[in-house]
C-alpha cells in the first residue's frame, strides 16, 4: 500500500509539472525562439517567457486574490478588492515630479498669452479613500491636488475636479476593473469644469446613452482575474439631435486616419476596450472640427483621463487639438511643432493627479 | 530556487537527466546542475565557490600526502580564504550587509551580484578539510564528488549544513527510490507552501505595521508584528531548508532535518540547538569544542560561547543589527548560564513562555536597521498601552487570524504531536491524504508563484 501510493504521488507531481510546462513550451504566447535571440540577457529573456506563456494564468491569479486578497483584506500589486469594485492605490507619490511640472507649466504659461487651466482629477483612490481600510498606505490626492494648485502662477488656472466626483461617488463614475472614470464620471467633471470656466455646460438630458458594450473588463480584473466584481459596461453619450462632429483626424509618427466621431468602435475588439474614446492613447495628436459656431478653439493636453470626456467639449469649440505629451516626446518633438499656443481661445491641461507625477513629458513647452 | 522556473522546468529536465545519468555519472550530472544554478544569477558568483572547492579538495590531498606541519599551514590557509569568503561574499549584495560597506562606506563593486551559497559551501569546505587532517575520516578521491558535497546546491540557499561523513554513502551510491522520491516530493512541495503561503504573507504584516510611526501604534500590534516577523522568518528558513531537503531527497541523498520545533524550547541555548540545528552543530564541531580546555568539555564556557556566537552573527550578515541583535543574544545566553541551577526548577512549559517573550522583545534588533527604531519599537511593547482606536491590531486579528492559527500550529510542537499521533492511530489514512494535500499545496503555491509572490529569500 505505501509503495503504491507513493508511486500515485510521484506520478501526480511529475504529471503536473511536466503538463504544465510542456504546454508552457508548446502553446505560450510567446516564442521559444526569442529566448535564443542575440540581443540581451538570456536570464531575463527566460524569465520573461516563462512568466508570460505559463499556461492558466488568469486562473492561477484568481485562485490567488480569491485565497490571498480576499482573505487577507491586502492590496495585490497594490490594488485592493473592495465588495463590488477593485481600487488601485498608490502609496507612493512622486512629489518632486509633480511640483516640476507645475513649475513647466508656469513657464510655459509665461510664453503665451492664452490662458492656460490646470485640470488634476482624483483617481478611484482618491475618491473612494473612505472605503479603504485604515491600515492601507495610499496617497492623499485631494491634498496633492490643493497644493499642486497653490503653486501655479498667475497665468494658469485651476479647476476643481474632487468635489464633482466625490459628490457623485455612489453614482457610476467608475469602472468597477478599471482604475478609469466612466463616461458619467467623465460628464460630472465636464459640467462642473465649465461652470468654473464660466460657461454653461449641456444638460445630460441633451443626450441619449448608448449602452456600446455591457461586458468590459478592465486592467485591475487583467492583473487580479477578481470574481468578486460584475463586469464593467461602457456607455457612450450621444447628442440627440445632430452630431457634433465635422472630422476627426488623428496622427502618429507619420501616419493620419479620419474619422466622423470621437468613438472608435474597433477598440471593442481590441486589448482595451476602454480605447473606444479617442483611440485611447494611441494617437500623438487629435485634430477635431465640431459643428459649434462658436468660433472658439482649445487646445487640449492631456493624460488618458481626459480621452473619455472630449466628447462633452464638443459643443463648445469649433475646433479642438488634442495633444498626448509622452507621445510628442518619444517622437522627438515639441509642443511648437504640433500646434501654436497663441492660436488658440483657451489652453486646458488635463490629468489624472497619479500620471501627473508620473510624466516626464512637459519638457515639450520649452522649443528646441 | 522558488520560482516557476526552478519548479516546473529546472526540477523535471534535472531530474530526467539525472535519473539517465546512472549511479556512476549521477555525481557529474548533480555538480553541472550545481553549476547552472550558481552561475545562472551571475558567473562571477561561481569564483568564490570554485575556490572553496579547490582549496578544500588540496587541503584534504595535502593532509593526507604532506607532512603535518605543512597539512596544518594549509588547513589555515583554506580556513581563513573560507573565512574571508563567508565575510564579504555572503549577504553581500546587501549593503547593510556589506563588510567593506560598513567600513568604508563604499560597497565593494561586486557587491551587485549575488553570491549565492557563500554562507554554506564555506563550512562544507572548513568542515571538510579539518575533518581530514584530524583523520576523522578518509578524504575523498574523486573531485567531482569533494565538489558535490562542497557545493551542494539545494542547500546553498540557508542549509542544512551538511557534513561529508554522513552523505559519502550516498555520493558514492546515489540511489533513486520510490520512497525517497515521494518523501522528497513532499518536503520540496511543503517547502514551497511554507515560503509561498505562510512566510511572504506574515512578512507582510511586519512590513505594514513596521512603516507606521512607533507613536501610533499599540502595544499590542508591537506584539502582532514581532511574531508575525519571527513567524516569518521561521518559515522562510525551514522552507528553504525543506526544499532543499526535498531536492536532495529525490536525487538520493538522506538529508538532516535542520529545524525541531524551536519555538517550543525551553531556553536560548536550545532554542538556538533546535533553530538551524545543523549549523548550531558545526558552530559546536569547529569552533566551540576547538576553543574549550580539552580537559573539560562537559562545562559551559563563556569565551569559546562568545566566539561561536560571534560566527553565527558573520552567518547571518555583517551588518550592525546582526552585532547588536548577537550582543542580546550573549546576554540572555550569559544569563541563562548563570541561572541554569535555578531554572532547571521551572516548568518546561513556563520556561517556553518566558522564552519566547524575550525573544520577541529582542527581535526587533535584528529587524530595523537602526538600533534607535528597534529601542522604540521594544519600549512600546513593554509599554502596554495605545489600544484605544489601534486599527493595526484590529487589522492583524480581522484579516490574519487564520494564518496566524496556521503558522503558530505548525511552528510549535502541537502539529508534531497531532501528526505523530494520527499517524500511530492509522499510518495508512496519512498516506492516503498526503498525496492529495501535496496536489493541493503545489496548486496553490502555483498561484502564489504566477500572482507574483515575492520568490526570493527574505532575511
């Protein structure tokens, strides 16, 4: 009896160990042959491949948040599962960062006469900190917001962006897998941010909601595979009596695509499904012609953020550049050779406060 | 050594190769594999373990062909090349760690590396040499298996330390059994649980409560934390030292367990015997003993203690905490010598408890790494006071209660006694169960190890 079930253990380890790494080598996502390739180190390149053609990953990462997370109460790679929802926190903050790109700001803001607001949004973290447990170290975003603001210069503005969220918390101003607002949370901030820039923002009942996707996903459930929240749905908001939208026309490198709307749909098939806005972040720069007669322009700079709540600036602006920083810099440029800032009615700058001090891309305010 | 890599590629391609090796060549397939995993984090780590092997493979042919007084120059000189070894290589890609570090402020440039096994393969090769030369035993012919058993890789990590005379039937014969495999299955796959689920989780615990200012928290989480951190590195070390077990195991080696329920000991000096016994050993073998009158060694003698207690803070990094955590240890050790008259009149049990209360008090030395920290922290503990609106402790108790329950259960000797006793009422039910606790422990570990644990050692 011993023997026989020694034997039944030996052969159900090998068995496990070697399935699993047979279909490692045989269906991973990656190819063997990478590992083998000259350039860099070959420990990490096995390490690299190993972990992402492991087989069952998402399984394996829900058995964990399911035997770890939720037993515990802990954060994974810093992400908390609350009841119904999964909060990204951030312990860390880079301060010196984040005061530097104020300081770029004011600079910048010197250089032109157009005036120039500042736009820092809370993340999830920020606005649903009461629901995390004392215990967990997160970073006070309203506080990092407030003096951040206290130190802009006289040619930059600030708008409050925490209290419409924090307001709205119990509404669905947040994907429940996302660290991302939703498109509500997005019309929130849009309707106050214009009440401060003293114009008159579009009641929701101007729009019909589109319900474009009811089975979202997003990148906090990709990292824990958390069983404890209900997919996310992504909403459009549709103006309901003409489109807003003359042409949108959006660049990288070398490359230009039209298009008739600020929505893309194809990114339902994609990685992100979040991408739908704007093309999320795959554009360097967002050249949109609205129907408004208003004859203003703005000129937009923006983390992905501000992606999902360009649609609701739509009726305000006849036309609108939309600039991503860290795309303009990795192609080598500067803010001078995608747009002129004296060309247009209002500059607005608009972050999430986490990717704020996280950017090293407001270099591109000062030319070459 | 505990990752995806080493579990589910390193271990069957080693293990099939070794198994077609055959007995005769089993001792170069376990050396090459000693290599690949030494030289896999960086090639210069191999330097210091070659020349340990070397120096403790002359040593022996020099004891054995040359006449004494050359034999003992070079036993000196393997000796203090090993000692120097143990100093600056091992730990010492941690700069607090790091002997030229704390000297002269500048880490050594080799510092980045990790000089995997410097802590072991330097007392194999010290133990070894002198062995031969006191003709404990005969030295080994072959080279490849001096280097085996020098640099025996499952136990480079934190041990056991093993000694020559005790494996040379197995490196001469490297048999692999049904029995041997399966319980060497199990000690590598328990390993794995203990590191993954217990030790990284509990370590955790510290690390939350130990960032909080002193002054915010209670006596109480002071408690939580510190044996949250003794569990923690208990575990760290025993699932090292298991897996290491349950590698050599299955390649056909017997193996010392290194680790005997030391929390249930009835004092420092045993709990110092019972916690990585195998080192506590050869601390006794090749230094204590050396350094007592010959015609006594039945005493306890504090200069030859002081010295063995010295080595064990090198074992265990260079850095200041280690100094000052080894001067308490020294301390209570004095004491307890000098009181052993009287406490040999108290309860066992009593004595545990009081044991491990002083233990905990002082384990904050070796925790932070500056000594004015580590004072605070104790003082707070003994401070009994700060429970109003303490949301640490309510944290440890809401959220850890079970892996506390576990880890308690598993470190003191209830869980022994429970498994010794089930196995007299029914050895056949435990083996009927173990197979099916083994599958479930390496699919949890699995997800451990994919959700992105920490893998490495942690103290």
């Amino acid at each position: 009896m011993k023997r026989s079930l020694n034997l039944i253990s030996i052969a159900g380890f090998f068995t496990i160990i070697i399935m699993l790494a047979v279909s490692t080598l045989i269906f991973g996502r990656d190819s063997l042959s990478g590992i083998f390739s000259s350039d860099g180190d070959i420990r990490v390149k096995t390490e690299t491949f190993i972990s992402s053609s492991f087989p069952l990953d998402s399984n394996w990462r829900s058995l964990h948040t399911m035997i770890y997370g939720a037993v515990t109460g802990e954060t994974i790679n810093d992400v908390f599962s609350d009841e119904d929802r999964l909060i990204k926190v951030y312990p860390d903050y880079d301060r010196d960062r984040a005061f530097s790109n104020v300081g770029l700001i004011n600079n910048f803001a010197r250089k032109t006469d157009t005036p120039i607001s500042l736009v820092l949004a809370p993340t999830a973290a920020g606005v649903y900190r009461d629901s995390l447990p004392d215990y967990i170290e997160n970073t006070d975003q309203l506080g990092i917001i407030n003096s951040l603001y206290y130190k802009l210069g006289k040619g930059v503005g600030s708008i409050d962006m925490f209290y419409p969220l924090y307001s709205a918390k119990d509404d669905y101003i947040f994907y429940r897998t996302s660290d991302c607002w939703t498109s509500l949370g997005a019309y929130y901030a849009y309707e106050d941010m214009m009440r401060q820039l003293g114009a008159q923002p579009y009641d929701l009942s101007n729009y019909d909601l589109e319900y474009a996707d009811d089975s979202y996903y997003g990148e906090l459930y990709q990292q824990l595979r958390y069983m404890g929240c209900e997919e996310d749905s992504i909403n459009l908001f549709r103006p309901k009596f003409s489109s807003t939208v003359d042409e949108v026309k959006l660049y990288r490198d070398n490359e230009e695509i039209s298009a008739a709307s600020v929505y893309f749909k194809s990114a339902f098939n994609s990685a992100d499904k979040n991408d739908v806005y704007l093309h999320g972040s795959d554009y360097t720069r967002a050249e949109i012609d609205t129907t408004s007669e208003s004859g203003l322009r703005l000129l937009l700079i923006k983390g992905h953020y501000a992606n999902t709540l360009v649609a609701f600036l739509l009726p305000h602006y006849e036309h609108i550049t939309v600039i991503d920083p860290d795309r303009l810099k990795a192609e080598g440029r500067t803010l001078a050779d995608a747009a002129d800032p004296d060309s247009y009615d209002r500059i607005l700058i608009m972050y999430d406060c986490v990717q704020f001090s996280r950017t090293d891309s407001f270099d591109i305010f000062n030319n070459k | 050594m505990v990752s995806i890599g080493y579990l589910y590629f390193f271990l069957p391609v080693f293990m099939a190769l070794y198994a077609l090796a055959g007995q005769k060549y089993r001792p170069v397939m376990f050396l090459l594999a000693g290599v690949f995993v030494v030289g896999w984090d960086s090639v210069f780590s191999l330097i210091p373990i070659v020349l340990s092997i070397v120096f403790g493979y002359l040593s022996a042919l020099v004891s054995e062909k040359a006449p004494r007084k050359a034999a003992g120059a070079f036993l000196a000189l393997t000796v203090l090349l090993n000692a120097a070894a143990l100093v600056f290589f091992s730990y010492s890609r941690y700069y607090d760690t790091d002997l030229s570090g704390r000297l002269t402020g500048h880490p050594l440039p080799f510092s980045d590396y990790h000089f995997i096994g410097a802590g072991i393969y330097t007392l194999h090769s010290i133990s070894y040499s002198a062995d031969i030369f006191m003709k404990k035993y005969e030295r080994e012919k072959s080279f490849v298996k001096t280097a085996c058993y020098i640099g025996f890789f499952p136990c480079l990590i934190c041990g056991p330390v093993l000694r020559y005379d005790r494996i040379k039937e197995d490196l001469a014969h490297p048999v692999i059994s049904y029995d041997r495999m399966a319980d060497g299955i199990r000690a590598l796959v328990y390993g794995f649980a203990q590191k993954l689920i217990i030790a990284s989780p509990l370590l955790t615990v510290w690390q939350r409560i130990s960032a909080v200012k002193t002054a915010d928290l209670s006596f109480a989480s002071c408690w939580f934390a510190a044996a949250a951190f003794s569990l923690a590195m208990y575990f760290d070390f025993k699932a090292y030292c298991d897996i290491a077990k349950g590698m050599g195991l299955m390649a056909g080696f017997s193996m010392p367990d290194n680790f005997s329920a030391p929390f249930s000991a009835g004092g420092f000096n045993e709990l110092m015997k019972r916690f990585c016994s195998t080192l506590y050993e050869w601390a006794r073998d090749y230094i204590y003993r050396p350094l007592c009158p010959k015609n006594d060694k039945e005493n306890i003698h504090l200069p030859a203690m002081l010295a063995a207690s010295v080595f064990g803070v090198i074992w265990f990094g260079i850095g200041g905490r280690y100094f000052v955590w080894g001067l308490f240890f020294l301390l209570v050790l004095t004491f307890e010598y000098i009181s052993r008259k009287l406490l040999t009149k108290v309860n066992h049990v009593l004595r545990s408890v009081f044991m491990n209360i002083i233990f905990l008090g002082g384990l904050p030395l070796a925790a932070f790494s500056a000594p004015a920290d580590a004072l605070r922290f104790i003082a707070k503990m003994f401070s009994f006071s700060g429970l109003a609106g303490d949301v640490y402790a309510l944290y440890v108790v809401k959220n850890y209660f079970v892996l506390y329950f576990i880890a308690i259960l598993f470190a003191f000797a209830p869980a022994r006694l429970v498994r010794t006793n089930f196995n007299r009422l029914n050895p056949n039910i435990v083996r009927i169960v173990q197979p099916i606790v083994q599958t479930i422990l390496l699919l949890l570990s699995t997800a451990f190890l994919c959700a992105g644990q920490p893998e490495g050692f942690m103290f």
